[in-house]
C-alpha cells in the first residue's frame, strides 16, 4: 500500500481553489465535494488524505507533522515563522499587507506611533527596521475601526480590493509586503515521500507556468 | 543486575547505545557541571539554539548559569596540540525554551565534538558516528549533508549584496527558490546564474548524482578542491554503508558566524523535525581564541520519546489483593515468582481507582487464586 501523504487545505475560497489544483494534478479525492461536515476526506487508491484547517493553523498542521505539505498564506508564514520548506508560490489568494489609515492621517514621527493589528511579528519587524518607536495594540478581528475610533494611529492588516477600508474612509498608507498563497512542506516528510513530494510540485508548478503564459 | 529491555524508554535505550558506540572509537566521556559561568554564554549567545538563559547567582556573587548548550563548555576545558584531536561525548541534560512554548525546559542530549587538527578522516568519522547514531535510534534515517562553504562561495560569486544574504540563506534553508527569484531581480542578477542558486538550493538526492550535478554546474563558482573533498567523504561512507541514509542538501544551513564547511542534520521517519544536528565549527573556535579546526554533532533525545509509541492500556500486569492480617512472606513469594516471570506486580488491599490490569489476583491460603482476567 501506498504511503498517505497528509495535506493541509485551508478552509474557505482559497482552499476550494486549491483543491482544484491538486485534483487536475492527478491528485483527486471525489468525496471532498460532498455536501457534508465532515473534515477530513482520503483517496487510498491516489495515496492522499486532505483536511480543511483554519488557514492560520496550516502551518502548524505541517511544522508538527501531522500534514506532510499544506498550503498557508505568505502573512501567516512571515508572521509565525515555521521550520518548513516553502516549495512553490501557488500565485493564487493574492493580496498585500499594508498600513492603513484615516484619509486625513498626518504621521508625527515625534510621538509613538499607535499600531492596532493582528499580525504582531510583521508590524514589530517592520517599525523595527525603520527604528520607529510604536504602541502594539494586539486585536483579534475588525482592525479598522481602531483608528475610527482613536484606539489607534495606524493598522497593519491584509487588504485585498480595498473596499473594507473605502468604506470605512481608510485608504493604505504604505505596501509591507505582497501576499500570495504558498505550498509548504513538513522537513522530515520532505525526506521520506520525497517521490510523491515532489511529484506534486512539478505537477503544480506546471500549472502555474501554463497559466502565467 | 539485568535490566529488561521493554521498561527502558527510547531516549533511555539511545543513551546506553550512543554510549557504547562513541567509546568503540575512542571517545571519551565528557563529564560537567550543571552550571557554568554566564559570561561563556554571553559572548557567544547567536551560537546557542535559544538565547533565553536561566541564571542565578552563587555564594561568592558570580553570575551563574544553568547550562543551554555542552559545546562551548568543551572547547573551553580541551587544549590544542598539533597534529591531534581531542575526541569527547557527552550525555547532559541541557536547559533551554524550546519554539512556541515560553517557559524553560530540560532537554537530554547526548553528542561528541571532535577538536584539533581536523581533516577528510575526521569528517567522514564523524558522519559516520553520525548515521550510526540515526540507526540506532530507527532504520528509517537519513543524513541530510551540506557545505557551508560552497554555498557561501556561489552567493559571493553571483555577486549578492551584503544586505540581502541573510535573505538568501533564509531562503536557502526553506528550499524558496521562488522568493531567489525575486531576490535576483531586486539585484539585478544575470537570470543565468540566478538559475545556479536556485539549482544549488533545489539539490536533494544520493551522493552519486549530485556531487555530479556540482561539478557539472557549480564548480565554476567554488573550489573545485571543496567538491572533490566532499566526493571523498561520501563515497567512503558510500563504500561503507550509508550510502542509502544520506543525501546532499544545501538547505541545511547552521550560523555562518559560527559554522563553516560541512554542516549536517538528521531525520527519523515520523518525527516531525530533525534529531541530529551538527557541523564544523571553525569559526566558533576562532572567536574563542582558538586556532584548531572542530566538528561535532548532537542527538536530541526529547524528540525521540514519541518513537513507536504503543498505546498505554495497561498500568500494571498483574494486581495482587491480601489483607493486612495475611502472612507476609506468603505475599512476598507470590510477588517475586510473577516478577521473576517478568510480569509487574502490584500489591494492594484494594484496587485503586482507574488502575488498569491484565490480572487481578487474590492472596489465599499462602497461595494466590485468580480473581479477574483482562487480557
């Protein structure tokens, strides 16, 4: 019997997406799109098991091994920093983390700066390397009404048409990074289904040329 | 007295083995204390996993520390003498805060250093203590091998800037070849040997085809001399064995301000992260004043507790009632035959709460009569 590879899918649009390029890569798993609760769904006959995961646990799921590959956005990678192979950029879920503020937002580098956002690690990386002085105010959802609402001068947030903060009368002050959906890998797993690792990589990296021709 | 095989844990039973094969050649055991002076640790914090350090202070005020790391304390005790190497193992326990959690936790480690005049022999030594120490852990190993230097040579070769190299190595240890390309663009790096990097840092596979891949493509851009020497060392553990167990890899990174030339880690089969990891630290013994060359590996002990875990159904195998009047030597005698058969046994008046057993036994006229079976 074939050796299962475990895969992380992150719930949601994204994964759906993702699944879709896995299965025209010859790794389906028909029972997936069952109308169903279930979480975890497996093709023996492929050597695969996929499971739907909150995308901010993806990389979990793989630097602890219970995923042998998964897919996780660049944001939760730069912010949690795992030990794992980073294999392919996916060239889907694109977005950019950036700063944001109210329209009207003057910054006086004489004062500390507020910074409401749930992505501590990439703010505090990025205020670091400008040597700018800031407040982190950690959040867990709707960031952009902090500085609607004084708690903050500024947020650090993932912003993918804009249209939240619009209507919010925010707009983006400043582009950290750019965002898209990668293929990561758990180190030891890399070693022992190396074949069907990497298997899986030509075949989306094919993919992925074909569609930026 | 014997000791049974099947009580033993896995880091326990890894300990007595790395033991005895270290001491086959000619290792000897490093002994130290559980503390030693923080200043060691300070100077060269980078070189430690974590650089969170549990201090105290001693009797006569100096700052002590419980020690996170064995190396630094064995280059400080050995002394250079041309043309020999100091050959030590250890077994120490190792206090430190492992990745995600924020508190101290002791570690078991076991691990040797190799100090001195090191040359090719020392190398293959020691990867080859290196794989048996794998093996002896599971069969299902492998030794991921890289060279600091040649990688090293090929970034200056391409010519990336300073300020992009910590990048590039980051890069380099994720297998991210898709970020080098953006790197190389930044940089404006010809795409002909942006390629070579990224070939370099996709290698992954038996000694024979990529050592072959990097006289092909790389040797332009290193030593030519770095290649033939790594050829060297794995086609003798090739010749000897452990050509099936290692792989060259170049995403096997160590600190560069400590580590130089061959740089390894080791992965079992079902442990999510490597076991083994080591290299020559050269650059470490330079910075502590020291002109002799070093190699040296650790086994992370911790890691492999989990190895074959078989389900803990039962607590004891055999549970032995009396009553506090019966006769003692009579209950004496029952338990020692059970033990003697090698089964555990526990006397008790009553069943404790949630214990399981295979057997229940009740003590009866100086002999025992079965109660309850389970298993």
């Amino acid at each position: 019997m074939k050796p299962m590879l475990n895969i992380a899918l992150p719930k949601g649009r994204l994964g759906e997406k993702v699944y879709a390029m896995f299965e025209s890569a010859g790794f389906e798993c028909p029972s997936i799109k069952e109308n169903n609760r279930k979480l975890i769904f497996e093709n023996e006959e492929v050597g695969v098991r996929y499971f739907w995961v909150k995308p901010s646990d993806s990389a979990i799921y793989v630097e602890r091994g219970a995923a042998d590959i998964g897919v996780a956005g660049k944001d939760i990678l730069l912010e949690y920093d795992p030990d794992v192979y980073e294999l392919l950029d996916l060239d889907i879920g694109k977005c950019r983390m950036a700063v944001a503020a109210k329209k009207e937002f003057r910054d006086n580098p004489q004062r500390t700066l507020k910074v409401a956002t749930k992505f501590t690690n990439i703010a505090q990386n990025f205020y670091s390397s400008k040597g700018r002085e800031i407040d982190m105010i950690h959040l867990n959802g709707s960031i952009e009404i902090a500085p609607i609402l004084g708690l903050s001068d500024v947020i650090v947030d993932i912003v993918e048409t804009g249209t939240t903060l619009k209507e919010n009368n925010l707009e983006v002050k400043e582009t950290i990074f750019p965002i898209s959906a990668r293929l990561i890998a758990n180190k030891s797993s890399f070693k022992f289904k190396n074949t069907q690792i990497e298997k899986i990589v030509r075949e989306l990296s094919a993919q992925i040329e074909a569609k930026n021709d | 007295m014997d000791v049974n095989n099947s009580v033993l844990k896995n880091e326990e039973k890894a300990v007595f083995k790395l033991r005895s094969l270290y001491g086959k050649y000619g290792y000897s055991q490093f002994k130290m204390s559980k503390f030693e002076e923080y200043d060691l640790y300070v100077r060269n914090k980078d070189f430690l996993v974590s650089d969170s350090i549990i201090t105290f202070t001693d009797t006569n005020g100096k700052l002590l520390a419980l020690k996170p790391d064995v190396t630094l304390s064995i280059i400080k005790n050995t002394k250079d003498e041309p043309n020999t190497v100091n050959k030590v193992y250890y077994n120490e326990n190792v206090y430190r805060i492992t990745k995600g959690s924020f508190s101290y936790k002791e570690i078991m480690q076991s691990g040797l250093e190799c100090i001195g005049d090191i040359d090719n022999y020392n190398i293959y030594e020691v990867l080859m203590l290196a794989c048996e120490s794998l093996k002896s852990i599971s069969e299902e190993c492998v030794l991921d091998i890289s060279n600091l230097s040649i990688l090293s040579d090929v970034i200056n070769n391409i010519k990336i800037s300073p300020k992009n190299r910590k990048r590039v190595l980051k890069c380099a240890s994720e297998k991210n070849v898709h970020e080098i390309s953006n790197i190389c663009i930044e940089e404006d790096i010809p795409k002909e040997k942006c390629e070579v990097l990224k070939k370099l840092i996709s290698v992954y596979g038996n000694p024979r085809d990529t050592i072959a891949f990097l006289e092909k493509e790389i040797s332009d851009y290193t030593d030519k001399k770095k290649i033939e020497d790594l050829k060297i060392i794995t086609d003798t553990l090739t010749e000897n064995g452990y050509g099936d167990m290692i792989r060259i890899d170049f995403s096997v990174i160590n600190d560069m301000n400590y580590y130089n030339g061959i740089v390894f880690k080791g992965f079992i089969n079902s442990i999510p992260t490597g076991v083994l990891s080591g290299g020559q630290y050269d650059n470490l013994m330079n910075k502590m004043g020291r002109k002799a060359g070093a190699i040296g590996f650790a086994v992370y002990l911790d890691m492999i507790e989990r190895l074959n875990e078989c389900e803990h159904t039962y607590d004891v195998d055999t549970v032995i009632l009396y009553n506090a009047d019966d006769d003692i030597s009579a209950l004496n005698g029952a338990i020692k035959m059970l033990a003697d058969n090698g089964k555990s046994v526990m006397a008790q008046k009553t069943v404790p709460n949630d214990l399981k057993y295979k057997q229940l036994l009740r003590l009866k006229d100086k002999g025992v009569v079965i109660v309850e079976t389970n298993a």
